[in-house]
C-alpha cells in the first residue's frame, strides 16, 4: 500500500493503519481484535481499566484474533490536594444537573486511586505486541522493561519539542496528534493552548526532526487523509473519529447517532468536563460546565463529573454525556471495522496510483 516497510515490518501489519485507542470502553476487545484481523493495528484504550480488568481484557483479544495489537495508558499527572470548601462549592455549582438527572449531588466524589505501575506490570507480564502511551514520558526504566519483554513502543506529541524528548526516551515510533484530534490531547511539555498545532502541519516539522517512523493522528477520516499524510513524511496513521461509529465500537448507541449527524463546527476543546483539554461534540454538558468559576485538574474533574455522565447515558439523555469526536466528523460512516479497513486501504492504494499516473502523464507531456 505504501513504502512504509519499516514500520509494519517491525509490527506484523499489513495496512498502515492504526485504530486509536480510546479509553472509556469505546475501544472493545471486539472493536481491537476486528481491526488487527483486517490487518491494521486495533489498540485497546485502558487508562480507566482496573489491572484485573486489563488483563481479562488482552486475554479476550487473543481470543479474537492471533495477530499483534496495542495497549495504551495514560502517564500519570501529578497528585493534587483538593480543599474542602472549593470541592463543596465546586458539587453545589453542578448540583442543577444533578437534579435534571435525578441523581443525589452529595454522590460526587473525588476518590481516585492511580493504578499506572499496576497497570504496566500487566502490560509487561503479557507481553503485549505494542505499548503506547500518552499525557507524558514513560519513565527510562519502564522504558527498559518494554525493550526486555520485546515490546514495541510508542509515544504520543503535540508538537516537535515533545517528539523529539520521546525519541530520546527511545521510542520505536512517535505519534503526531494534530489539533484536529477527537479525545483528549496528549500535550505534556506545555499549555495545551500552545500545543494546538495542525496535522497537517505538524507531521512534516516532526518527520524532519525525528529519525523513528512517525505516526500521523487527527482529523484522518478518510483515503485522502491518509494519502496526504504520507506526503506529508508519516509511515502510518492513526485514526480515532473513524471507529467510533463501528459495529463492535463500545461507544453508546446515541454517541453514535450524534457523531453521524453532528458537523465540525459542533465540535469543540474544553477542559471543564475533565480538567484536562479534551475534544468533543458541544451539548449542555460542555455549556455548562463551562460557567463554573473552576474546575479540578485532571484526573479529578473527570472524576468529579464520572456520576453525571454515567447517568445521563443509562438515562439516553446525551445532552449531559461526554462524546469526544474530532474536526473530520461529516466523513464518519457506519459500518463493521473490517469493512472501514478495507475501504481505507482500498482507496488509499487508488489515490497513490492515480497520483503517480498524473505526475506520469505531467512529466510526458513535458519531454
């Protein structure tokens, strides 16, 4: 499909096309194991995941399918300590939606317990094909485990200063989140708000910076995506946006729904829901939470607004969910993961042809 050898040869794919790992139960053992099968690479997002939970979890992919796939955790943020008075103010400002939803106010918490170290221990006792992480920098003896166990390893920047301390590290791979990325951003070295750099722009500056395969992220959708960022100088790309709508995608049916109708300019970034910048489709929840004089850094605003969002997706009410999605949203289709591989590689493999027959037809009508 592409002349990006190196990486899949050092990974056993065949496509160069990367399912992003969503943590949050979007990304299933189901949704993983279909795309690895296609012959991309399915990753399993697993920040929220106990490590019992993980591990039941990598065992129901193997049971899915024989070929290599990723498991992605979050680097832990420093531990912050919360005032009383700031948390009470902070539960009677989200108290309305509480009673919109029925739901006892004085339920939100911030218990919150790290489980990072835990979590890698499964990761490496499994032996899993490719570790990538986000949010930060694996520290260099965690770094030493994944290279002992023969793990492949990925980081994730937002911009070249971040790509090029993760090279550092010793990172098999870096990938290169675009602005335009649904989720969460993967910014450590920086405010988010300088981090904000394009896909499009980002990838060739990392690519000319980097000596390891770079893995283009944000906003791809579609084969013109994915052809312009090999242009560009990435190996593969990473797609989020696209999965969500899939058959074996654990997102919620009325995610879906919203995610098929929604346009890009109902998406947008805010860190009042999480306390972290994060991606998503505009709706009440994001509104309102977005009046609060303050919010709690993440982990803990995640925590804190968890019981909202629970409710209001058993409730069906996804005006109070939290549904991230990025900027290429009118391009989303539903259909099974095998089918969106194939079409990808597909039309990708057309693009590249077309193109290398149109610079063909240019250089003989030049002669």
């Amino acid at each position: 499909m592409h002349q990006c050898t190196t990486l899949l040869s050092a990974i056993s794919i065949q496509h160069p096309i990367i399912q992003a790992p969503m943590a949050g139960g979007v990304t299933t053992p189901e949704l993983v194991a279909a795309v690895s099968n296609a012959g991309g690479l399915g990753s399993l997002g697993v920040g929220y995941l106990s490590p019992s939970k993980l591990r039941a979890e990598i065992k129901q992919i193997r049971r899915l399918t024989s070929k290599p796939f990723a498991v992605n955790l979050f680097i832990p943020e420093q531990p912050t300590r919360v005032d009383e008075k700031s948390l009470t103010e902070l539960v009677g400002q989200l108290k309305p939606i509480c009673d919109e939803l029925g739901i006892d106010a004085e339920q939100l918490t911030i218990d919150y317990q790290d489980q990072f170290d835990e979590q890698f221990a499964v990761v490496v006792e499994e032996r899993v094909p490719v570790f990538s992480f986000t949010f930060g920098l694996l520290p260099s003896e965690k770094m030493e485990q994944c290279k002992k166990a023969g793990i492949f390893v990925m980081g994730t920047a937002t911009t070249v200063h971040e790509a090029m301390q993760l090279e550092r590290l010793g990172v098999n791979a870096v990938v290169a989140q675009g602005s335009e990325a649904g989720g969460h951003r993967g910014t450590f070295a920086h405010a988010y708000h300088e981090a904000m750099i394009g896909t499009m722009a980002l990838v060739p500056q990392v690519a000319d910076h980097v000596r390891v395969p770079v893995i283009a992220a944000g906003g791809i959708m579609d084969a013109r995506g994915i052809a312009a960022s090999f242009a560009l100088g990435a190996s593969a790309v990473q797609m989020g946006t696209a999965f969500i709508p899939c058959e074996e995608s654990g997102a919620h049916p009325l995610y879906k729904q919203a995610l098929i109708a929604s346009s890009e300019d109902r998406v947008a970034v805010t860190t009042s829901i999480t306390g972290k910048a994060v991606r998503g489709l505009r709706n009440k929840l994001m509104d309102l939470t977005e009046q609060l004089p303050e919010t709690l850094p993440y982990p803990l605003q995640h925590v804190l607004t968890q019981h909202i969002r629970k409710a209001a997706a058993e409730q069906l009410r996804p005006e109070w969910m939290s549904m991230w999605a990025g900027q290429g949203i009118r391009l989303a289709r539903q259909q099974s993961a095998q089918e969106l591989v194939k079409r990808l590689t597909q039309e990708t493999d057309s693009i590249i042809k077309m193109l290398k027959l149109q610079g063909i037809n240019k250089l003989n009508k030049q002669k």
